[in-house]
C-alpha cells in the first residue's frame, strides 16, 4: 500500500475564514475516463457551498487495473489543494477501502460517498450539517426516484437487500446500501469496527451503529444526478455478500 502525498498548496481566498473540518473519503476501482476532473469540479462545487469547512479529500485507490495512473494522481493533486491518495495495489473491497481512508481521517467529520458523486455534491453537505446539528451517522436514503432507474437486475436485488435488513436485521435505516454515509468520533469508531470487505459494510455499519444506543442517527433523503451509471454484480459478488449478510445476521 501506498499513500501518496500531496504538496503543498494555497487555499483561495474565500477559504481564509475556515470554522469547520471535514474529511471527504472516497473509494474508487477502475473509474471511467475523465474521471480525475469530474471529481475536482465536483470538488470545487462542494467547496463553494461551504466556504467556512476546509474540505480534505481523502481517495483511496482499490487496486484499479484501468484509467488510475501516476499521471492521474497528480492530475488530481494539482487540482485540490491537499488532497490525500491511498494507492492499494491490490482490490480488497468497497469496505476495506473506505475504513481505509476513514483511519487515516484527522477532521471531527467524516462523508463517504462514491467517486462519482452519484446523489450531488448536495447531498454531502446536508449530511455534513446533520452532523454539525449534533447527529452522530447521517445516512442517505434512496426513494423510488433511484428504484425506478434501476436495470431490472439491480432492481430485484435492491428490494430483496431492503426486506431482508428490516425484517431479518431490523435496521434502524430503511435503505442502508445507499453509500452515503456521515459520522463524528462516535460513529466513526463503529465505522472502524466493521470487517466485512465487500459491499454490505454499510449494512454492517447501520447495525452496528443501531445497536449502540448512545448514537444519534438520523437519514436524509437523496436522489441519483442525471446520467449515473449502475455496475453490474456478478453471481459471484452476489453470494459472497450473501454470505456477509449471514454474518451480520448470526451476531444480531
């Protein structure tokens, strides 16, 4: 594993007021082309929305064997000031790359999302300002928007994924494989607890975290941005998270 640094930069001008610090982490397996600077437009929206937050954006590179490149990476770093690379070489999983880029987190808050903002850069800052009203996870709740642009696989998966976490694992979140998710200190020392590698962290997560009755959780509703692309899961995938969901299950 490598982290690459980034040099020294020079925050602009509208960033010399900073009250707040938020660590944005971001996995990312082989990524379309022109992806690098989707992200820092995305980037430099998110910031223009809160010019009070100094925005860290923490990427963590889950062994991509396409269009993630050391010319990439300093793309990227030329174009968000301080931005922190974790280069795995090899693909270990969503979960394992995002408490990758959590456990390196030095800010009081944390949003992960997907590299390619899929809900907006909207949607991080109303998770970040949860947080900020005293919220210890912020969860992103898709609603019939997103089920409705599914392809038809991804659609049945979905609503199976949904019944089995409410009526097998009785989440305290309705939706929780939405991948937009917030936390503090609290919630991100349940965050860091987790194990399972693969997609269903986040399931793990909520469980976790509704177990815990000190925390406050709380969800906010989100919708897909024009043109998003869905992955495939391959038969494979599908019964290695089936027998992460197992797992949860026997520890509930």
């Amino acid at each position: 594993m490598q982290l690459v640094t980034s040099k020294l930069t020079t925050h602009p001008v509208f960033l010399n007021n900073l009250t707040h610090h938020l660590d944005l982490v971001i996995p990312c397996c082989n990524p379309p082309e022109g992806w690098v600077m989707q992200m820092v437009t995305d980037y430099w929206e998110l910031q223009e929305m809160m010019p009070e937050t100094d925005i860290q954006l923490i990427l963590v590179n889950d062994g991509s064997i396409r269009n993630v490149t050391n010319a990439h990476f300093r793309q990227l770093q030329e174009g968000i000031p301080g931005v922190r690379i974790i280069n795995h070489p090899v693909n270990r999983g969503k979960g394992y790359a995002v408490r990758l880029g959590v456990a390196i987190a030095t800010g009081d808050y944390q949003v992960c999302t997907d590299f390619d903002f899929p809900f907006g850069v909207k949607a991080v800052k109303q998770a970040f300002e949860q947080l900020l009203h005293g919220s210890d996870v912020v969860a992103g709740i898709r609603g019939e928007q997103y089920v409705k642009l599914l392809p038809r696989k991804r659609k049945v998966i979905t609503m199976v994924n949904r019944l089995m976490n409410r009526y097998l694992l009785h989440l305290p979140v309705a939706d929780a494989q939405a991948g937009l998710k917030g936390f503090n200190d609290k919630g991100r020392r349940e965050f860091l607890s987790t194990r399972i590698n693969g997609f269903l962290y986040d399931s793990e997560f909520v469980h976790r975290a509704g177990k815990n009755k000190s925390l406050k959780i709380r969800t906010i509703p989100i919708m897909c941005r024009p043109g998003i692309c869905f992955s495939e899961f391959k038969s494979k995938v599908l019964l290695r998270e089936f027998i992460n969901f197992i797992g949860i299950f026997m520890v509930s």
